[in-house]
C-alpha cells in the first residue's frame, strides 16, 4: 500500500457492467484540475473551469481528449477538507458504458493519477481524520451489509456509536496511566498521586464493558456470517423440502422489485430482517454400518456448528417413543445450540391424531413442508430465537474479529493490572500492564495504528472506496 | 408503457452488485418533495430542506425512515426544465451495498413513486423536447459501446450529428410540400408555386443522400455487432491456437486496468478500437462422406455471414496447386467478403522455402500461431481491411435498423415523387408521396410518433436510464 496520501487516485466507484450511469471518483491534490483539463462545455469547443467553483457543486459538460468527445458527463465537486476524503475530490457521472468507464480510466492514468487501491479513499479519509479506524472498517461491512441487522450494526458503528464507546474507556484509563506515570518521575520519594482503590473499582468497570463488548462477538460474527442452522432429520423427513420452501420465500422477496435481483446465495436467507444461513445435513439415527456413520459423524459436526438445530421428523413413520430416543441421541451432541422440533407431513386429517401422538413433547411444530402449513410459524420460531439470545440494534455489537482480538488482549492486561494492584506491586509494574490496554483500545479506533496493520485493514475493502 | 409523464419514477441507475457507491435516481414533479421528506442532516435529528436549494447543487446528510438511519448518502439536486428528464429530479449516492439499494427502493416506493419502466428517465427527456428520438436511441447504443468505434458513431448521433442531417433533408421537402398543398387550394385556377424542375433536382439530391445514408447501414450494422470474421481451413491448420492468440491478446488488455475488467464474450475482441467477431468453422474441402459434408456446408454458410474470411493452412502439409484449388473453392462461396490467406507454422528455418513455395501467391502472410510471429500483421491486415471498405468517424453512419427502415420507405416514396414528376403527375398525387417521405424521415427523429413506436424504443433500453 502506498504511503503517498496527497497523489492523485482514480477508481470506478459503482459496479461493474453496463448500466445507465457509473461513477469514475478522482482524489488528491491534482483531482479537481486534471478534471478540469478535459473538461469541455456541452457544445465541446469551450474549455470550462472547474478549480474556481464552490464545493457541493455540480457541473454539465463534456469530456474531451485528441478532439475526441468521450463522454458527456456531470462533475460533482468536493473541495478539501470538506469532502469524504478530506482532499479535493471529483466524482464523473458518466453513461455506464463498460468501454467509457475504460476510457476515462486510461484517460487520468496517462495524465497523472494512478489507480487506487482497495480501500484507499477511506485509507485517506482516515489519514485525514474524517473517520476512525472503527469507522473505517464499518464502511466496508456496510456495503457488505446483507441484512436489516448487519446492515445497522454496520450503520452504528460507521457513525461512531462503538468508537465513542472505547473513547470513553481510554479517556478514565489514560487519566490513571498519566497519574501513575507522574508517580514513577518522583519515585524516589514514594508519593501514590493515583488512588488505588480507585484504580482497582476503574479497572473492574472497564473489564465488565470489555466482557460485554467482547460477548457481544459472538453475536455479532452470527449478524455478519447468518446465523448458522442445521436442519436434521432421517433422509424420508422431507428436509430438502422444508429447506426449498424457506429459500423459494426469500429469493421471492428479493425479486418483488424489479432491477434489484442479486446473486443469492442457494442456502442463506434473510427473514424479518436476520440472515440464516442453513445447512443441510444427513440423518442422526445410530447405526452400526460404518458408510453411513460417516454421514452421522459429519450430522455431529454441523450440529456442533451451528447456533440452531431445527429436527424435522416424518409425524408418520416415528413413534412418541422413537421420537424421544432421537431427541435425547440429539442433545447429547447439540451443546449450546438452540433446538427447534418440527412434526412434517401435518394435514386437517390427521393433524388431530398427531398431536395427540406427540401431545408430550410441548415443544413441537406442526407442519407440512408440502403445502407450507404453519411454515412461516417455524419463521417465527427462528427469529424469535435469535431475538432472544441476542440483539438489540442500540447496543453496541462487535462483529469484527480484529476488535474482539483487541478488546481481549486489553482485558487479559487489565486481569493483570488487578492481579498487580491485589499484590501492591509498584506503580512502574502496573503502568506497563495500563500501557498495554490502552494501546489495545487505541489500535482499535486507529489511535495506535501502522502501516501493515493499514494494509490487511483496507485490502479487504472494493476499489473505488 | 404508462404515458403519464409527471408522476415520480425511481429506479437504480447503476450497475447490479455491491460497489463502493450505487445511485438511486427519481424524476417527475414530487421528486424533490418525496427525497425531502426522509433527508435529514448526519446527525440525524434535524431535517434538512432540498425544494428551496438551487439545482447542481449536492447535499450531504443521511435517509431516515421509521427511525432507522438507512444511509448517509449524496443527494444532487436538478430543477425542471435544467436536468435529463426536463422534470425535477434527485441523484442519490449510497453506499453501494445491495441491501442498501433495496431499503431505498422500497422506501420511495412505498411512498408514492413507481418503479421506472426501461428507458422512461430517456423517454421523458424525449417527451420534453431534451433530446430527439435519433438522440435518446443513441443513448441505448452509448451504453451499449464496446468499442472506440462504436462508440464514436454513437455519440455523435447522440450528440444530434445524425438528426440535423435528417431536419435539413426535412426542411427542405416541407418547403415545396407547403407549396404544393398551396396549388391544391387554388386547384381550379392551374397555378403552379412549386417549380417542378427545382423540385426534380432537390428531390435527386434527397434521394442521393439517402442512398448514401442507407449505404453507410451496411458499416453501421457491422460497427455496431462486430464485424464478422470467419477462420476457415483444414483441422490441423491451427484455427484454434489462432484464435487463442487473438483472443487472450484482448483479454489481457482489457485486464490491464484493475477492477474493468469485464465479462469477455469468447468470440469477440477489439483491435484497435474496431469489434471483430469471430466464427470457427470446420474444415472446407469437398468430400464424399455425407457427415463430413454437413460440417463443410455449415462452413460456407458461416463463409456466407462473413464480411472477412481468413483462409489458414499448414504451410508445411498443403502445396503450392492444393492452395490453388482450395482458394478456387473458397471464391466460389465467399461472395463480397475479403479473403486473408496466411500460411501457418512458420518458423525461421523453414520461412525462407516456404515463401519460394508459395511465391506466386502474393497476398499469403506467413505466420506462426503457436509463437506468434506475424500475428500482430494479421491483426493490422484486419484492421485495415475494414477501414478501407469503410468507415470516416466524421461521416454520419447509420447503425439503427429503424432508422434504416424509414429511409429505404423515404427514399422509395421519393422515387414515387420522380416518376410522377417526369410523368407530369398533377399536385394532390405528388404532395401524398412528398407527405409520405416526410412522415418517414420525421419518425427518425421523432417529428412523428405513436406509442407503439415509443414502446418498441425504449423497451430495449436498461432499467435507469
């Protein structure tokens, strides 16, 4: 990654392919004036200004080159520091042709921008001190974003809420390490400036934030990746059934606007807003044929996986008492995943007979995974359950590992500034041990920050952010 | 197609996909109104005016519904008349994940806003007078653009090359049909204001141009579909590897730019700005096995479409008369298409005897496909043949079989107009076929419409434009 932040960037912003528009995006201390060197009124013979108009401006015209018109655009400008970067900054409205984009790509390439890197315009708008690193990051799962959940965790962390958060805990623990530092300059006369008693009830309120934030994690990689459910059962279940009929729903909602269908994924889907992405499992049944407890064990390791385990079973072939070998085998194996019990093949003829079959085991869904009896109930279920473990969209979630790893790394070091002032250890001891989580915290707002730390940030971001 | 033309259209301007930035576009008079209502500036709290800003003017601030901040987005402002549509219009950048783009549909949509038809925003520009119908078809074909070529015959017609040459020819028949119809009203009286030998000569002039016209479709078509190359020779003469070469040539230029590259169709490339687009064909020589001929005889219908047809044979397995014979074939179905003979698996030990072989065979290139040697001159053989049969960027070139279509009727109702001329038909008869020459021309650049012929257009455009 390049360390020059005042160079002159260019990079496709939209998508790919053709389209009505697409955006060419300029950044630097040359952007506004190459912009303008090409820049032509409509009529293509009257070179227009662009470097004397105020920022937040739009301007119509076209783009020359070699007497050749390229493209009749809208220029968007954005003068320094009042744009997303912090530099002066063009943004090139142009028909979304594949072959144009190339062009006015090449165009500022021969005449003194260079292409950006992934992630550079929010690399420089964090150089510049427009976002955080926290911030910075969020951008990225933003456009990532899939869902109604990832998509305002994203938003509340882009906007500031967990940055504001770990601001908050530096600023009490900098206070102390100050304190304390100022001690080790008069050591000679033993002097405490800090209050340790203080510092003890300030490091317990700090490390209960950093447990929550870092249990929060683990929701929060769910929000991101979908929250993972197996769906278990014997083969003759009707699992694959039960599973098109949840993905036919969702990629329904997905084309009910025109123009917006997007790749979808063959086993995620969002309903109500929460990502889950399913996995299809063989059936769980002990069995002494060696073949197929292959496919038992590998049953055992998505349960093992997953945050939901939905056991869908033929209410015609199980017996109540079948029913609750199946599900005590299961529960040896599900750990800490949720489980969801669903009697299939359920119709008006019989749906009475079978719930008296299975009348002890409260628990259990009826439905028909044929003609989607009751399930959108099993929807329900399924969100209500993640609601319940999990979320609410104003508190603070962690979804990014770099953080969690962070947030870790401060609170083993607090545990030890604890375990220190619990041993009434001197204060140079314990300033190393503050030190240490305050660059933790700072790392992660990018107040402690290099460049590789930089590099493996941004690369993970598209070119043209 | 809905020919309401103020209610507010929405639709998504960019490409599909996640990016860094997607534009959402609304026209029509609530526009301005329906973007306000949900504006608010980024903190979130205050609601911020756009219907008092002036147009070209951009704005910061984030899209709230229900409480939920959806996206901090860019909002440019353009006022009726000054924008594509001719109406009031906003363009709003977001971030560019497809959830995003979704939420912001949705939004609008669920309040008062349509989706927009293919090619409405283009269609109302039309409807207002922004742009001609010759014009805003040019639109489809700019985005289209797939090469330098392509796309200059396109911009030029967009940019009004095309239709002023049309309202000249147009100008100048409505004159003398004016005229005409003038002697109807005075029929009784015999006079005559149209000079019937003025009216000869322009009419030979119209007609001239539109031959030329109607000419220059046979470039347009082939500029805008590529230009059809057959490769055409014995199995083993090396098709393949040469169309491997002259494909992956082009795909490593188009990959030279990160993040343009773009969907490569197998059998297309572009050199030096002109589409070619290739065919495989089977081998060409006569035969006695029935299978083998069905191969042979969809080789010469392929021959057939060609406008080159590039003749490759193993140097070292052909001689000197079976070159002959087999080019003697080829002539025998290539009709107007150009032959490019090359002889392949050249190398510098046995160039020097080869090119004795084939001394009297002018015209053969003497090439290796497999190392490369002198394909970079079959390209520049191509190149040129295509520019000598055709094509000045300058010139107005017809590319739209619509448009062709109405200037072969023109042209054909002129040619009426000189019969009846030279057989002194009286005024009424004349003036029918002048009118109908007329409405023809006038349905170019849309003087003359109707739905359908509306419907037909802009259908083929894309969803955003």
């Amino acid at each position: 990654m390049k360390v020059n932040r005042d160079d002159t960037i260019v990079a496709l912003a939209t998508a790919q392919g053709s389209a009505a528009i697409a955006i060419v995006r300029l950044s630097g201390s040359q952007a506004i004036a190459l912009a303008e060197s090409f820049f032509y009124a409509p009529g293509g013979q009257t070179q227009k200004r662009l470097q004397d108009k105020a920022g937040y401006t739009v301007h119509f015209g076209v783009l020359k080159y070699d007497n050749t018109i390229i493209d009749e655009v809208l220029i968007s400008l954005f003068k320094a520091p009042h744009s997303y970067t912090g530099q002066d900054s063009v943004e090139i409205s142009c028909h979304g042709s594949t072959y144009i984009q190339q062009q006015l790509l090449q165009l500022f390439l021969q005449h003194g921008a260079r292409m950006a890197e992934p992630g550079e315009f929010t690399m420089r708008a964090f150089l510049n001190g427009k976002l955080d690193l926290s911030q910075a990051e969020a951008v990225a799962d933003l456009i990532a974003s899939n869902s109604a959940v990832s998509h305002q965790v994203a938003m509340q962390q882009m906007r500031g809420g967990f940055s504001s958060k770990i601001k908050v805990l530096r600023d009490h623990l900098i206070n102390f390490a100050s304190l304390i530092e100022l001690e080790l300059d008069f050591s000679e006369e033993d002097v405490e400036f800090a209050d340790r008693s203080d510092l003890k009830q300030l490091v317990a309120s700090i490390s209960g934030v950093l447990q929550k934030l870092l249990h929060s994690f683990e929701v929060g990689n769910v929000i991101k990746n979908g929250i993972p459910v197996a769906i278990v059962g014997k083969p003759n279940a009707g699992k694959s059934t039960l599973l098109n009929v949840l993905l036919d729903d969702d990629r329904a909602i997905v084309s009910e606007i025109p123009g917006t269908t997007r790749d979808v994924i063959e086993d995620e889907m969002v309903i109500d807003g929460v990502l889950f992405r399913f996995m299809d499992t063989a059936g769980i049944r002990t069995t002494t044929d060696v073949i197929e407890q292959i496919g038992v064990n590998k049953a055992f390791e998505v349960i093992k996986k997953s945050a939901i385990v939905i056991y869908l079973f033929d209410a015609h072939e199980l017996s109540s008492g079948d029913l609750q070998l199946e599900i005590d085998l299961l529960k040896e194996h599900i750990g800490t995943s949720q489980l969801v019990i669903a009697a299939n093949k359920i119709d008006i003829e019989n749906e009475a007979d079978l719930q008296a079959e299975f009348a002890n085991f409260e628990e259990v869904l009826y439905l028909s995974a044929k003609t989607q009896k009751n399930t959108e109930q099993l929807k329900q279920r399924l969100v209500s359950l993640f609601d319940s473990r999990t979320v609410n969209a104003t508190e603070t979630i962690v979804t990014n590992a770099r953080h969690a790893d962070s947030l870790r790394k401060a609170y083993d070091a607090l545990q030890n500034v604890t375990r220190g002032l619990n041993e009434q250890l001197a204060g140079d001891l314990l300033a190393l041990d503050i030190r240490y989580a305050l660059d933790e915290l700072g790392s992660i707002v990018g107040a402690v920050t290099n460049a590789d730390l930089l590099e493996s940030i941004f690369t993970r971001f598209c070119i043209g952010k």
